[in-house]
C-alpha cells in the first residue's frame, strides 16, 4: 500500500517539471546553480514537505566528486521527503535502470531509497519503483543500489528519477546514473514523440471555460442526453477511434449552447450539429449487425435513439454510425492481450487541479459514468438503472463546493457499481477526509456487532482499555448502527460482508479528532472508554488484515496428519518440499483468508486435483461491439492425482479477487471442500479507471463464471458449509474456521 499511495501522491505533482534544452543527468551534484542547489533537481512536492524535510548540497559527506545531497526529517507535517529530477523525453529501448548510492543515519519509522517511474503521454504511470520493499533502514555507509524497469517506447513520454525519505533520519544520495538498455541516458538514442490530432488539442487543458451551472431539472436533463450522446460518440465514431478529436475538449465546446437550450428541439438541434463535427462516414459494407442472440449482457444507449427526445434526422445519423462504425482500433480504448480486459487509453488526469471547475467535474462523472455503461462486464448486477445513477449525481457534482465534496462525490458514484475492486487509492484529499487518527486495535462485525478483535500496536494501555471480544455499541456519541447507516452509500464493496468489512478501518475507527469515546459492552456490562487514536502514519493497519500470522512460514504440519498453507505467504517454489512434506497427511487446509502471493492455478492446484475438469469461464466485450459481452470458452486444468487426501478450503470476506479465483480452480476437483462465509465477490481482472484531479480507480474488467454459468462477482464463491466465528470464539482465543477444517478432516 505505501507503494501505491506514494505512486498517486508524486502522479498529482507530475506536472512540475520543465522542459530541459540539453540533457544533463546531474546524478553526482556536481552542477550547482547561482543559489547552490542541485541543478535540475526540485526538492519537494508540498509546503509541508518543505518544512519537515531538509534537502542540501553536502561537501563534506560524498561518495564521488566533490558533493552530495542530503535529505533530512526536521519537523513534523509530512509523510516522507523527495528530490526529483524529471526527463521530459524519449528514448529507444525496452529497459530503464537507475544506479547509485546510499549512505543513512538513524533511518526509522520509514526508510530511505530511490525511486523511479515512467510515465505516458496521459501522465498515466506506465512503471514505477520505489524500493518500498527493500529500502534502506537505521543506520548504514556508502551502498549502491539498483531499481530496474521495463521501458514502452512506444508509450513513455517522461522519466523521473529520484530519492525518497519516509519517516525520520537522514540520507545521503551520490553518484546516480541512469542507463537504457544498458547505455548511459545520455548516449541512449532518442525517439520522437508523434501525437495524434487529439493530443495536440491542448486548448482546455487548465480550465474547462465552465464554472457555473445552473441546477434545474431541465438542465440536468440536457446534461444528461449530453452525457450518453458524448460517450456514444467517443466510443462509436471512427474519427474519433483514430485520434482526430479530443473528446474531453470537444465536451467543454458543446456545453454551453447544451446548457443554453430550452427546449428538445433546441437541444437536438445543437447536438446533430456538432455530431456533424466529427464528419461523415463511409458505408461499411463488410460490417455486420451484432450477434446479440446469445449475448451475456447486451449494449445499453440509453435514450440515444430516443425519436420522442430527440429530432428522426439526429436519431438517423447516431444509427448510421452505429451501423457503420468498423472500429477494430479505439485511441480511447484497448483490451489487454490474452485477457480482455478495457484498458482506458489516452485519458489525461489533469493533476494540476484536485478541485476542477465544474466542466472538468461533470467531464468526471461522464467519462466514469460511460466506462461503466460499455465496458463494465457486471453492469447487469448493479442492482439499479445505472441510467438512473446519471441523472442522480449531475447536480452533485455541480454543487460540489471545494475539493473534499468533489472527492466524495466521485467516491460515491464509484461505490454504486458495487464492486469492490472499485474504490478510489491513495487520494490525499478523502484520506484527509477520513481522519488522520485511528484507534490501534482491530475490530470486525461478528455476529452483527462490531467486535474488539485484535492490535494493530503495542501501546500503553491499549490491552487494559479493550478486551478481546468487546462489544463496541457507539463512538462518538453516535451509534454504530447509525455509523454504519450513514457510510455504506460512500463503501465501495460488493456486498455488504466486504462493506462491513472494510468499514471499521476506513470511518468508524478513524477520525480528525484525536481523541475516540467509545461505548463498549463487556460481558453484558456496558462502560464508557476514552482513548486517544495515533496517528494513521505510525502503524502498520494492514498486515493483521491481510497477512495474520505474518512471521509465521507459508506452509507447515498441524500435529503431523494435517498439513497447512497460507497463500498469503506461499511461493510455488515451496511445492516439491509442500509435496515431501504433506505425503503421508489425511488433508491439506488451504487458508484463503488472504492475497495469494502466487498464482496457484496451475501449479498448486494441479497436485491436489484429480482428473481434468473446467472451472471458469469469461465474459468480454470489443471495440466493434461496446457493451455487447459475450461468454468465452471455459478454462481447464489437469490434476495429477498425486495428493490423495481431503483438501479444505477456508475462505471469508478477505477472500478477493486472484483469493477467489484461486478458490474456483481448488472447486474443480472432487475432494475439495470450501468453508467459512461470503467472500467479496470481486473477481477477475482489474482495469484502471483515471478521473481528473488525477482521482485513480479500478474495476473488475471481466466477467467471471463457473462452468454452470454461476457469477461469482457480488455473490463471491460457492461455499459448501457455511462457518461464521462468534464473539465467545473470539473471547476464548480461537480460530473456529480452522477448527472446523480439522474436523473435516478428521471425519468429525
């Protein structure tokens, strides 16, 4: 997670570099500008990073030449400090490597390393690093380290490398390098950018020219027809496929008459006009109609071809298109070889503004609102119109008064898909919003109540203050059934075990006041506890979720007739030894209340499987046909018959995505049995969604299935025994699931 939050937080800051004459890859300090600072380097992104982090030229302290540069913690305020130096440029070659030194002084609560990643020509990241997971701690001397990517020349457009220090101490950095494909930067041979018509269109890129709108229902109406005819467009129209026109531009020249008009036939009027911008089409003679007699989900337009709303000749031109498009390419749409996933191309974030006007806003929710209503293969399980999500949130999101409303409003419309692969990461504006303090302590919704089940950190008092098994009945003043009321619109899950199991993290346990009073209920005895949060920077809240039991090994014997594996911590390379080791056991738990850390499909799941049987199957759609989503054929895999013996699986509402899937191919063979309660029902896939104010999202892009044709997306995976823990289990220290998995085995 750190990786990823650090990734969006230097995205919205990408565009502070300027372009450079001559390349000059000041990696050793040794140029100095008129004020003494590195040239070419910026030092910090934020006001509170310049006044929590010291970066300085050192000639005392070097590796190489006559200068260093140094970072340092000096005050409170910010996260973690950065030097930057950015490359506004391309290069031939398939690999990018960033080289140098490290030298540290009492590194903690963080660590220091170098950071590197290369963006696209939408400022989307195409690589990215920041030894997040093998940085550089307490104190150390001069190191070299190495961070290696992979370099799209066909894509990139702007490299930046640099240093990073993430909680207190002091570093120093030298003699950095840069290499592609093995040559220094600067010999590397450049490749020049070419840019389509759309990508020249720069003429809305720091204001939409919108930044009032008056909320009446007939200019949401207008809004509303203008949402799904622009997406129809941009997904449609072949000059628009080819990068002719740059749709978020094309948006912002045809809202104000829109919002102008009074009237349908004036609103018709205008949008036949400006759908006669993108010009006329030849007959396609070789298309054909789509097959939609055994499509999975059908394409929904919504009142595009509406006769009653909109004037016969524009419903003809927009059928027209529809029926002649031959769009085999999209320069906003592609779909991941092998996979079929969307990915979103060529959709610029528009970092420089986390507040956009209110064209950019609405620009926001309709390219979101149209990737979902073509290329979402779950619109169907929604579970309303997603028409109707269109008309509900245009005056939300004109309304939206500062940055925080505009961030919520996007995580609102996010959480209507329910999906919960669909949330909005590493945002500084909703993560602020959600407070900066949490309480140290796990708690999960058992039995219906919310339950006291663990510790995030060893603090004073924190043991004595709450019990395992405490019952937490409000917070704050506020019940935690109201709590729970009022956050779920704003949960992004797909069901609600995943939304209540995401919740004690996200609100109920956080907030902006440091101080928490908490109604608890303690062996029916109710009491009143005050305790002060930490904040959410000094404690890691995330391993005891998604990897309990962190130190111990991924696979081992339960009094040796059972064997035990944790995927979480699982790597393939373990199975001959899994394989020695579980030969003569009588079952195998595999516990799936975690990520695997491998993909098992078709290495671990062919030990225990016998014979060959299917266990999924994919819904996908195309760039000919958006929306239209049809089923693939199913996927298989072998088993060898080697491990005889009973396998149970234990799954819960952890149990997510590549979980999930992992726990379908298990299902394929006889002998395995799935235990525990829903799990989050978001599988297959994901693709990235980009919204201006660089707000970055996923969806789960393919449709997943079994065999029969059962979803597994919402639903989560089929469960032969249902098994919840209870508050006495938690109370008395047990693991009830894994208890009853030995007991499958053990024929009980």
């Amino acid at each position: 997670m750190k990786k990823y939050i650090l990734c969006t937080i230097v995205l919205a800051f990408s565009l502070l570099g300027c372009a450079q004459n001559k390349l000059s890859f000041n990696g050793s300090f040794e140029q100095l500008d008129a004020k003494g600072n590195a040239m070419g380097w910026t030092y910090d992104f934020t006001k509170e990073q310049q006044k929590s982090y010291e970066i300085k030229i050192d000639s005392l302290v070097k590796q190489d030449g006559k200068y260093s540069l140094s970072l340092a913690k000096i005050a409170d305020g910010a996260a973690f400090g950065v030097a930057t130096f950015i490359i506004p440029r391309t290069y031939k070659g398939k690999e990018i490597q960033l080289k140098g030194y490290i030298k540290t002084d009492n590194v903690t609560k963080g660590y220091a390393g170098f950071w590197l990643r290369i963006d696209g020509t939408e400022q989307n990241v195409l690589s990215f690093d920041n030894m997040y997971k093998n940085g550089v701690t307490g104190t150390t001397n001069w190191k070299e380290y190495t961070i290696t990517l992979p370099y799209d020349d066909a894509k990139a457009f702007k490299i930046f490398a640099g240093a990073l220090l993430v909680g207190s101490g002091k570093m120093w950095m030298d003699n950095l390098r840069l290499y592609i494909d093995g040559k220094p930067i600067n010999q590397a041979e450049i490749k020049p950018i070419a840019l389509s018509k759309a990508q020249t269109d720069t003429a809305f890129l720091k204001h939409s020219g919108i930044d009032t709108v008056m909320i009446t229902p007939g200019q949401i109406e207008n809004l509303r027809l203008l949402a799904q005819i622009w997406g129809f467009i941009k997904y449609h129209h072949p000059a628009v496929a080819k990068g002719d026109f740059n749709m978020d531009a094309e948006l912002f020249r045809v809202m104000p008459s829109v919002l102008k008009a009074t009237n349908n036939i004036e609103l018709s009027s205008t949008l036949e006009q400006w759908v006669d911008k993108f010009g006329h089409i030849d007959s396609c003679k070789n298309c054909k109609p789509a097959d939609k007699t055994d499509a999975f989900q059908q394409p929904d337009y919504g009142s595009v071809f509406d006769k009653s709303i909109f004037k016969e000749s524009l419903v003809n031109k927009l059928k027209f298109i529809l029926n002649n498009q031959n769009i085999l390419n999209n320069c906003y749409i592609q779909f991941y070889p092998g996979v079929g996933n969307p990915e979103f191309t060529h959709e610029l974030p528009y970092s420089s503004f986390f507040y956009p006007d209110a064209g950019y806003r609405l620009l926001s929710l309709f390219r979101y609102w149209n990737m979902i209503q073509y290329f979402y293969p779950n619109r169907h399980l929604i579970g309303r119109n997603w028409n109707d999500v269109l008309t509900e949130f245009i005056p939300q999101f004109i309304k939206a008064a500062n940055k925080t409303d505009y961030a919520v409003d996007a995580l609102g419309v996010i959480s209507r898909i329910n999906d919960t692969h669909a949330n909005i990461y590493g945002n500084a504006v909703l993560e602020a919003w959600k407070g900066m303090y949490r309480l140290p302590f796990q708690a999960k919704f058992i039995e219906g109540k919310l339950v006291v089940t663990g510790y995030y950190a060893d603090i004073l008092q924190i043991k004595e203050k709450f019990k395992l098994g405490d019952i937490i009945t409000a917070i704050n003043g506020v019940s935690v059934d109201a709590l729970v009321k009022k956050f779920l619109p704003l949960t992004p899950a797909s069901n609600y075990s995943a939304q209540l199991r995401d919740m004690p993290g996200t609100y109920l346990l956080r907030s902006n006041n440091a101080q928490f009073i908490l109604r608890i209920s303690r062996n029916g005895q109710p009491a009143t506890v005050n305790f002060n949060g930490i904040e959410t920077t000094k404690a890691d809240f995330c391993s005891l979720d998604w990897n309990s039991g962190k130190d111990k090994p991924g696979y081992y014997l339960i009094n040796n007739q059972i064997g035990y594996v944790f995927p979480g911590r699982y790597k393939n390379d373990d199975l001959p030894a899994i394989e020695k080791l579980f030969a003569n056991t009588k079952g195998i738990i595999v516990d799936m209340r975690c990520y695997p850390s491998e993909f098992m499909p078709f290495t671990f799941v062919p030990y225990i499987k016998t014979g060959n049987a299917d266990f999924v199957k994919f819904t996908t759609t195309s760039t000919d046909h958006p929306g239209l989503f049809k089923i693939g054929n199913p996927l298989n895999s072998t088993g060898t018959g080697q491990y005889k013996g009973k396998i149970v699986v234990i799954v819960n509402s952890i149990t997510q995505s590549q979980a999930e899937y992992t726990t379908m191919a298990f299902q394929s063979s006889p002998n395995v049995t799935v235990i525990g309660s829903t799990t989050a029902g978001a599988d297959g896939n994901v693709s990235i969604i980009t919204l201006p104010g660089s707000i970055s999202s996923y969806i789960s892009g393919i449709g997943v299935l079994y065999p029969d044709g059962t979803e597994s997306q919402r639903k989560g995976v089929k469960i032969d025994i249902i098994v919840n823990p209870t508050i006495s289990g938690i109370k008395a220290g047990k693991d009830e699931l894994l208890e009853k998995a030995q007991g499958i085995i053990n024929g009980k």
